[in-house]
C-alpha cells in the first residue's frame, strides 16, 4: 500500500474562550461548524470530532484533512475557521503518514 499523507488538526480552547463555558457552547463555535461543512463540501475533510477522555473543563478535538500539502493545511486550518482566528479554537497541524486503513474502497 502507498503510504498517504493527511492533515491532523488538533484543537484547544484559544486566549479568547470563557474557561467556565464549553467551547462548545461559546459565540463563535457555530463558525467552526461552518468551516468543518466547507470542507465536508470540497471534499477533505476525513474526520472531526472531540476526544472523549476529557473531564469536561477542557475541550479538545481534532480534525482530520486531506489537503494537497501542509501549506494548505495550515492556512484552511488558521485563516478560513473564523473560529481559530478570532482566538476561540487555538489549533496545531500536523502531518500524519497514514500507512495502513482497511483494504476496502483502495485503489
């Protein structure tokens, strides 16, 4: 199998999120929604969602993307979620090497 290379967004509450609030459940979340069906829509979003081993008080997710390179990666992830510039979401990308995923759908 060719290894394949995705994008691996991890996200934190940013310097502006209210730390007594879900991210969640704080203005502005609804813009990382909307950046998530962007990229639902032209088709490199692989996965998102929240970790679940969290205690509550902190919210982290992540976001996997399959963007044409890591310059791309960074400026979906920084500049078109209105979320992370604003300083709700604080992210990292980073690059994943994929080289293993069930042999279904492989060309």
């Amino acid at each position: 199998m060719t290894p394949r290379i995705w994008f691996v967004l991890q996200h934190r509450p940013g310097p502006a999120a209210d730390p007594a609030v879900r991210v969640t459940d704080q203005p502005g979340f609804r813009e990382h929604l909307a950046f998530l069906n962007r990229r639902a829509e032209d088709g490199t979003l692989v996965a998102a969602g929240p970790f679940d081993d969290t205690d509550g008080s902190v919210d982290e997710a992540m976001t996997v993307l399959a963007a044409a390179s890591l310059e791309d990666a960074v400026r979906l992830a920084e500049q078109d979620d209105e979320a992370v510039r604003s300083g709700l979401l604080a992210v990292t990308v980073r690059t994943w090497t994929v080289v293993m995923t069930p042999a279904v759908g492989e060309d």
